[in-house]
C-alpha cells in the first residue's frame, strides 16, 4: 500500500477496461527494442489491457507505450529492489485494477505458451478454469538460447525473438516442495547448468503461476513464484494425476543480454546482491555458448508436453 505513493501515472486508460477483459501486468527497463513483439504476441492471444510500471528508462519506451491505445502506463524512479523487484508495484495495480479479472504477469522476454495455443486463445483457457473452479494457472519457465554465441545474431525491434532462440534444455531440473507456501521450487536448465554449475542450489528459479483470477485480496508474495493465500500456489495434482500447465519461453539470451547483464550489475537491484548477475558476469566476458549436445529445438507446445514439461491436464 506505502509503495503506491512511488508510481506516477504517464498514461492512464484503464477507464477503457471492460468487466471480463483479460489484463496484463509488467514492469520493464530500457526494454523498448523488445516492446513491439511482446505487445503484439499478447494481444494476438487475446489479451485485452496492458499495465506497464516503467522503472526510470532512458530507451524511448515510455514514449514508444504512451502511443498504444490499449496501455496504460506508471513511472518510479524508486527502488526496483526496495520494492520487492517490483512486486509491490504490481501488486497495488493488480489490487486496484485487476479484482475480478483474469490477470497475466510477465516480463517483456517472457512469452507463454499453453495446450492448444496454437488453435485456442487465452480466453478458451480462463474458461475452462472458470469452468472447473480453478483460481491459478502454473507456468514453469523455459531458458531460450541460441546455438552459438549469444551475440551471434542480432536481434531486430518486431521480431520473434524465437527465430534466435529457440533451443533450450529437456531436462536438467529438480523439484522441491516449499511446505510454507505449498508451492513447487523448481530450478535448472541452461543457467544453472553453465552460471551456476559450482553452485546449482543458486541458481534462479522456474517455478511461476502467471496467470491467476484476481481478487483485491491476493498477493503475491515473492515474483511470480509463490502467492498468498497458499491455496492459489497447489498447480499441480498431489495425488498422481496432472493438472494443466504452460510454460513461459524465457528469451533472455540475445545480443542484448551482454549490456542489460552490465547495467544491472551495476544498478545492484536484484535479489540476494545481484548473484544472478555477477554469475553473469563472471561468464560473459567468454561468450558463452549456452547448447550443448543434449539441447532440444523448440517446436511447439506438443513436443513440452511429451517431456513432461507442461500438462493439458483434462482439459480436451
């Protein structure tokens, strides 16, 4: 609630915002070469709304979301850390804008993919959990990369970031329950396998539950990864079955990452001292090449559900 006082409204349409719209929450930096792709990808979903908290960027993004009809937008200067890496920010939003919605939180690299996305949009999904009387969809996150170096292939504002990369690890995860919040911790792939591989237990987690129908009174609690109350954290079926899942493609490693991996280095905003980022660091200067022999091209949503690595559940 304190943390509201941060935002300052550039552009504010949410009168535009219909009951039953599918909205989007996000903070970004400096993201604008990523910007015209992730807009459109989202509404060719059927996204309805975008509510952006733009953390001090000096990109032309703010400028460049200002001209879209369908955004509103918030600037701070404040802490992106001091602010629980922004979730105290969405959280207001979300609490303000979002109670009664189905509601999507995602970065600008991070794209979701779903059963059936290819034939079904993203209102045939919240449906069917209407439906079934399910308040929270899980999406573990997958670390797209490259073959090659990662600054091989330049990456141009509008494209599908997927044309670059589109390889990424079918396993090389481990699953730990957290009996506080009863959610899945998750970690592994290709950053803990090459940035963290003396130190795996580091590496970042892929656990996420993006999407969620909001209510005023939800939190959550640490990223994406875990929400209050615990109930909206138990995605997966504790008996032996499957419930349905998705995956966020997780575009990180492009041309752009060497920069944005240096400025955030030095910005110090990020969980437990910027570890994430001073692994980075440490292995950037190499230009490492994240495939190896064991990686698998993306294709589409069929080929995550044979690995196991998302579910359509019963949902048919």
């Amino acid at each position: 609630m304190r943390k509201r006082r941060e935002l300052k409204p550039v552009v504010n349409r949410t009168s535009q915002i219909k009951p039953g719209d599918i909205l989007l929450f996000s903070t970004q930096r400096n993201e604008q070469i990523r910007l015209p792709y992730f807009l459109q990808y989202y509404r060719d979903m059927g996204v309805n709304h975008f509510l952006i908290v733009d953390n001090d960027s000096s990109d032309g993004s703010v400028s460049y979301l200002s001209d879209q009809p369908d955004v509103s937008v918030w600037h701070t200067r404040s802490s992106y850390k001091r602010s629980r890496f922004g979730v105290d920010w969405l959280n207001w939003l979300q609490r303000k804008y979002g109670h009664g919605h189905w509601t999507l939180v995602v970065d600008p690299d991070e794209f979701l993919v779903y059963p059936f996305c290819d034939t079904r949009p993203l209102r045939a999904l919240t449906d069917w959990l209407d439906a079934s009387s399910i308040k929270s969809f899980s999406a573990m996150l997958m670390d797209m990369y490259p073959k090659g170096r990662i600054d091989q292939q330049p990456y141009r504002a509008g494209q599908d970031p997927l044309e670059i990369a589109n390889w990424f690890d079918s396993g090389n995860y481990t699953i730990e329950r957290n009996w506080k919040f009863g959610n899945l911790w998750i970690q592994g792939g290709p950053r803990s396998r090459v940035f963290f591989a003396d130190a795996p237990e580091k590496a970042p987690a892929l656990n996420k539950v993006p999407l969620v129908k909001w209510d005023k009174k939800y939190v959550y609690t640490s990223s994406t990864h875990m929400l209050l109350p615990r109930g909206l954290n138990l995605v997966y079926d504790e008996w032996g079955g499957e419930k349905a899942s998705g995956a966020l493609l997780h575009t990180k490693f492009l041309d752009t990452f060497h920069t944005k991996a240096e400025e955030e280095l030095q910005r110090k905003q990020h969980y437990s001292a910027s570890v994430e980022y001073v692994a980075y660091a440490q292995s950037l200067n190499d230009n490492p090449d994240l495939w190896c022999k064991w990686s698998e091209k993306y294709i589409n949503w069929r080929q995550l559900e044979i690995l196991g690595l998302m579910s359509k559940g019963n949902w048919a």
